[in-house]
C-alpha cells in the first residue's frame, strides 16, 4: 500500500473562496476515480456535513487549539489510512488563530508537515496579487506555501496579468476559478441548510467537479502532495460515557465529531443511535444517553409532542444511566424551549430550567473547562461555545467552571443534577 499524502486549502482571509474550492476539488478527485480522505481544521459541524458528501467518506475535525500535536498527527494518519489524498480545509485566513494567538491553519500545516495551496480571491486587483501571495510564503519557516489556486478572475486579460504578476514568486499557479454565479449551492450554507435536498447537492458537486477539471491542474495539485506523517499510536481519546451509549442523531442533534465515537468504539463501548424527531427512545438498557448539539429551536414543535422520546429519557434518568447533553442537547433537557417566534415548547424537563433563543449577539469562542462531575472524563477539557440561546432559572450547582482562549474567566456554564447534566459547551478533547 502507497503511503497516503495530504494537501492543505487555505486562503488570506475568510470569505477568499476555500470551502467551496475544497468541496469542487473532492467531487473533482472522487469522479477521477480517486480515494479522497477530507478533514476540516477547528471547531465546525456544518462544511464537514458537505465535505463528506463531496467525497464519499466521512470528514474529521483536526483543532491546532483544543488537540496535541500527538493526537493531530494520529487522527490525520488514521484518517489518510486507505486513501490516496487527505485533502485539509483550512479555516479563516491562514495564520488566524484564537485569541491567544494558538490554533491557525498554519500551525496544523506546520505540525502535520503537510504543504500549503493558497485560495487567493482576486477580485479587484491585479498586480497586487503578487506581494500578497509572496508576503504569506515568507511569513513563516515552517509552513510551505507549495502553489496558487486563484478565485473570482473576471476575464481572460484579468488572469494573464495575474499570471503574470505570480511568476516572480516562483509559486506555481495551478488554477483560475473565474466568477461563476450559478455555484451559490456550494457557498457557505445558513443553519438550517444542511437539509439541502440531496439532489440539489449532487447537482452543485457535478457542477463543481466539471469546473474544476476545466479550471485546476489536478495532476499538478497532486503531484504537490507529500506524505502524512505516519504514525502506529492510537489517537487520544476521552474516555466513552458509558458501555452501552445511545446517541441521538438526527437533524435536530446533528452535531457531533467523528473522533470522539471512534475513541469510544476503540475503547469497547457499543454506540446506538436514535432519532428524537422519529419519536424513538434511546435503548433501554443503555447506560449513557448522550444527547448532542444541534437546531432543536427549529423542531420545537415536533420534540414537544414526542412521548416515546422523553419517556425514554425519564427512564433512563430512573434506572441511573449518565445523561449528557451539548449545547442544543443540554437545551432539551430543559422544561421548556422558547423559540425565535417567542413560541415556548415542552422538552424533556430533566433540568428545572427554560432556554430561549434571544441572545441579539451570539456566544462564541474556545473554552478551558474544568468540572467535578461523574462524567467519565478529565477533570480539565477543551471545547467551544457557539449559541444565540440563553438558560435561565435552573438554580442548580454549574457542570463547568471555564476560561477563555486568553484565560479570562467567564461565567460558569451548564447544570447538574445527579446523573443528568449539560451545558453550551462541545467538548473537543482533554486539556
């Protein structure tokens, strides 16, 4: 077996094109008949949903921040293993990180030794584009800014003097994407888009590929690859929360990372998955319910009137299984949700609390979370906080005590009572 290589996608800035570029170049490599593996830097749930289907193969989260650098280095390698290419979506601009300076794409790059392709969004300039692209190839040692993919190129003069402009760089130029309206499908989705009609995304994805086949050198782009490090240990994994742990997944707790249940299937726990908005309770004689993040304001209605559901929590609470929910699935372990309409409905009511979609700003930001807990974990955790809801009126003991990225002590988060407990933080690994 060929060792597996791997590219990285990155750009200047957000919104320079990356996302949708990444996505076009795995429908691309799919259709030539190769074996894509896509990976996603940071925190993020909804561009690896598309990222996995534009490749066929699911999509893992690699976060610089809230990961080692030994667990980065054993989930790239284990999510390389079988495929020809790792292909790695860059987040924001290449060297932006959190506050406290840690966790850009640029440290991933630098830390998996995995070259660089520049997404560079040439609309309104021409020239310029030069400096630019050579400023971030010099900016660090470390990080190799291997070649150019230039988007939003207006006409056939437009790209000859960009080319022109790239040569005295010495930074091959594998491709120019020109203005191409008809791809808003692969534009950063809105929440409630990851229900796309499948037929809607296989159409933009053939778009895509074509496209790209006509505008990237993809034997270039490849043959630009080097191999991911390899590496026999097993990732770090947090401990699973139960032996027999029933997930809820659907659209409603349709945030979860791929790296934690593959941690827990390792470890032996057996995983089963139910569906909330089916009405369906997790297995009766699960030991851990895990209830993850997701839009549950947007079914309210339907988790409201869904019996079997919260009967199911109520007896997996009687019976002392570990019940756990994230952000959207600590929301419904509430007494009430009331949506953005102000219209309140029914949840679980495990915790003595109601959450309402009204925060005017949204809450966002890695956290250091410590708690004392019978969550199987450690005592210290990394995660993030991303929600426009607010919990009110538990009174109930805090399951966090967190920091942010720049140590700054923010409020306590969560509720905790006996075996039942949550809060707005995900929990990507161990501190």
């Amino acid at each position: 077996m060929t060792t597996p290589s791997g590219l990285v996608i990155a750009a200047p800035r957000s919104g320079s094109g990356k996302t949708l570029l990444t996505l076009g170049l795995l429908a691309a490599l799919r259709h030539a008949g190769h074996v894509v593996a896509p990976a996603k830097t940071g925190p993020d749930y909804i561009d690896p949903t598309f990222l996995s289907r534009a490749a066929g193969r699911e999509c893992i989260n690699l976060d610089p921040w809230a990961m080692d650098e030994d667990q980065l280095r054993a989930l790239a390698a284990q999510q390389a293993t079988g495929a020809d290419l790792l292909l790695l979506e860059g987040v924001m601009g290449l060297f932006d990180a959190a506050a406290d300076g840690e966790g850009s794409t640029g440290d991933l790059a630098q830390t998996l030794g995995l070259p660089v392709i520049l997404v560079v969004d040439a609309e309104r300039q021409s020239q310029s584009v030069a400096p630019l692209v050579a400023g971030f190839a010099h900016w660090r040692p470390g990080v190799r800014i291997a070649g150019t993919i230039l988007n939003r190129v207006a006409s056939a003069r437009h790209e000859r003097m960009l080319s022109s402009a790239l040569a005295a760089t010495h930074i091959p130029l594998l491709g120019a994407i020109p203005v191409a309206p008809s791809w808003f499908l692969l534009e950063r989705p809105s929440r409630p888009s990851c229900s796309r009609p499948r037929s809607m995304v296989l159409s933009a994805f053939t778009e895509a590929w074509d496209a790209i086949g006509s505008y990237v050198d993809l034997a270039a782009l490849e043959s630009l690859a080097t191999p991911v490090p390899d590496t026999f240990a097993p990732p770090r994994a947090l401990p699973p929360l139960g032996q027999r742990i029933a997930i809820a997944r659907d659209a409603a707790f349709a945030f979860l990372y791929p790296h934690l249940l593959d941690g827990w299937r390792a470890a032996g726990a057996e995983l089963s998955f139910f569906s909330p908005l089916a009405d369906e309770a997790p297995r009766p004689d699960a030991d851990a319910v895990f209830l993850p993040g997701g839009y549950p304001e947007l079914h309210g209605e339907t988790l409201a009137a869904a019996a079997a559901f919260k009967s199911g929590l109520i007896a997996a609470r009687e019976r002392g299984a570990l019940i756990y929910g994230e952000c959207g699935g600590f929301m419904v372990l509430g007494e009430a949700l009331i949506d953005k309409a102000g219209v309140s409905h029914a949840m679980a009511g495990l915790l003595p609390m109601t959450t309402g979609i009204d925060r005017p700003k949204r809450v966002l930001g890695y956290r250091r979370l410590v708690h004392d807990s019978p969550l199987p974990w450690p005592e210290g955790l990394n995660g993030h906080e991303f929600h426009y809801s607010s919990a009110r009126g538990s009174g109930l003991p805090p399951l966090f005590q967190a920091l942010d990225a720049e140590a700054i002590r923010q409020p306590p988060m969560g509720a905790m009572l006996g075996r039942v407990m949550g809060s707005y933080a995900h929990v990507i690994a161990a501190a």
